[in-house]
C-alpha cells in the first residue's frame, strides 16, 4: 500500500534543488542572483529560529540574504524608512517582515509599506485582492506549500468539501482563498465557530492551523478525510514539536496526512523561495 503520509520535506527538498539549479544558470549568465531582505523587530525566539531557517536555504540556493534588526520599542517610522530604501534597492527583489511583531506596531502599516512586487510573504492587501480575485500574483507561502504538496501527490480537488479551521491572516483566510481557487466549496472555522463539528465531519479535506495541539482527533473525522497539519506547538517539558493532529489517533481513518515535523513547515520555507526567484524574474521597475 502506498504511504498515507505526504513528505513534505521531500518535496521541498526537490523544489529548493530545481531553484539551485535556476540560480547557477542565472550566474552563469553573468546576471546577480536573487535577494532576499529580511527585518525583525524585538527579540522572539521563534523568529530568530525561523530567521535562520530561512538564511539557511537562501544560502543552499545561492541567494543574496540579509537581515535588518530593530531593538523593541524602535519608531515605526524608521522602519518604514528602512523599506522605502528596500524597495528601490535593485538587489533585492524580496522583502520580508518577521512576524510577529512587538504588539505596538500595527502589522498592517508596516506590510503596506512594501512595494507588492517586492512582497515574497503575499501579505500585502494587493496580493491577496489579486488572490480574491482569481488573478494570483505573490502567494502567502504556506497556503501556497500546501496547494503543491496536494497537486504533487496528484490530489483532485475540485468539488471537494473542505474546512479550514482557524482564520489569521497568514494561514486560515488565505489557505480558504487557495481551496476556493482550485474548485473546493469551502467552509472558514474560528474560535467563535459553534457547530464545528458538524463541518468537521462533512469534509474531504481539513486544513488546520490554530496552534492547539491535539485538537483534531478521529471521533469527529469521516473515513478517506485528507488531513493538512500546519500547527507547530511545542509540548510543555519536551523539546518535541507537535501539530494540531492527534496524528496516531485519526491516522486509520485519514487518505492523506501531513506529519509535524516535516510536512507543511519545509514547503513553508520552499514557496518564500520559489516567490523570490518570481519577483526576480519579472524584472520590474521599481518605483515608489
Ligand atoms: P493565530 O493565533 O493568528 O490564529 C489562530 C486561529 O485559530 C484564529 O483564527 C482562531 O480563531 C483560530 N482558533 C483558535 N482556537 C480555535 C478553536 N478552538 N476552534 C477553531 N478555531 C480556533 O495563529 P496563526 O499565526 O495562524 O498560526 C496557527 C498555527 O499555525 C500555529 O501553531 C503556528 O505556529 C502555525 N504556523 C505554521 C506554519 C508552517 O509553516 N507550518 C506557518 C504559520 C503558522
């Protein structure tokens, strides 16, 4: 029987070895490769890790990276200052804001002040207006991992009933925008949501990202359920990451499941990649 377990890091091992390739041919050709500019503010342990992890597969790929710091309580203007310069910079074609930030900045501001051409996250309300409206341009990179990980292992879904539980900005309401694109009726859960359930149970496809560990567990799942898991909790006393998924108990009943590690996270990381060499590619003016 062929694996239930869709390996994500496997996928985005290929993908990460096709734009190494992309990146040398480019070189050779006497062109500058594409880059990356990252800004984090405070100090978040998460983001330094993500940070790094980020660092880590620009360097594998032969990208510029680098990284802008701001102490907590930095004006917000000065890092709008900072983007504006970003945004003519000819050698990065990325912008980058690590979330989350330090809660007196207005995310929104900030994220507004990147030139959309330059927004490899796709957070900027252009991108995902484009995104609404049927003409995808920068695509939020973990919704977009997920829609590959599913086209990869050639998964249909049109006409497939989905729920998204939970609705940030970064995960929910994008990965429901993603379903919606490639043909799925799709259903977005939330905290507030009181019959989920009844949508939980009715689902070909679950896509979940609350940050609960343990949350979706097989009771409320039908049988040949397709399970993405884009938690990333840290238990409490051990250093192991878990997903939102009660992995061992809904695995007979799932077709398909992300595990955590190693499922969604690497395509994370994969798609802020492929959206790099894309801005990179459509060689814009850029103009203020
Ligand atoms: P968030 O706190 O911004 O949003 C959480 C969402 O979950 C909210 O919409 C909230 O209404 C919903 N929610 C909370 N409790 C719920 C419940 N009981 N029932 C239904 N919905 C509920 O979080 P986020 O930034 O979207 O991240 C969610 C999780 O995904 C976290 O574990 C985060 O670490 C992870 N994450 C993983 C990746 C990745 O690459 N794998 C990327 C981003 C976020």
């Amino acid at each position: 029987m062929l694996s239930k377990i869709i390996d994500g890091k496997k996928i985005a091992k290929n993908i990460i070895h096709n734009i190494k390739n992309k990146v040398h041919n480019i070189i050779k050709k006497g062109h500058r490769p594409p880059g990356l500019a990252v800004i984090w503010v405070g100090k978040n342990k998460s983001s330094q890790l993500y940070i790094q992890k980020k660092q880590i597969a620009c360097n594998k790929v032969g990208y510029i990276f680098k990284t802008w710091h701001f102490q907590e309580g930095t004006d917000i203007f000065k890092i709008i200052k900072l983007i504006k310069i970003l945004n003519k910079d000819k050698n990065y074609d990325g912008i980058l804001i690590q979330l989350p930030l330090p809660k007196y900045i207005e995310a929104n501001q900030i994220i507004e002040s990147i030139h959309p051409k330059k927004d490899v996250d796709g957070f900027h309300p252009y991108n995902i207006g484009c995104l609404v409206q049927k003409i995808p341009k920068l695509r939020p990179c973990t919704p977009k991992g997920i829609i590959t990980l599913l086209e990869k292992y050639n998964i249909n879904l049109k006409g497939l009933n989905t729920t998204v539980i939970g609705a940030s900005n970064i995960v929910g309401r994008p990965m429901a925008l993603e379903l919606l694109l490639s043909g799925c009726t799709t259903t977005i859960t939330h905290r507030f949501t009181k019959n989920l359930k009844e949508h939980i149970k009715k689902s070909d496809l679950i896509v979940i990202g609350i940050g609960k560990p343990n949350f979706l567990h097989q009771k409320n799942i039908k049988n040949g359920t397709i399970i993405i898991d884009v938690g990333i909790n840290t238990l409490p006393n051990e250093k192991k990451i878990v997903g939102d998924v009660d992995f061992y108990s809904v695995y007979p009943k799932v077709s398909y499941i992300t595990p955590v590690p190693g499922g969604v996270g690497p395509m994370t990381v994969a798609s802020l990649l492929e959206n790099t060499l894309e801005a990179y590619e459509k060689k814009h003016q850029y103009e203020d």
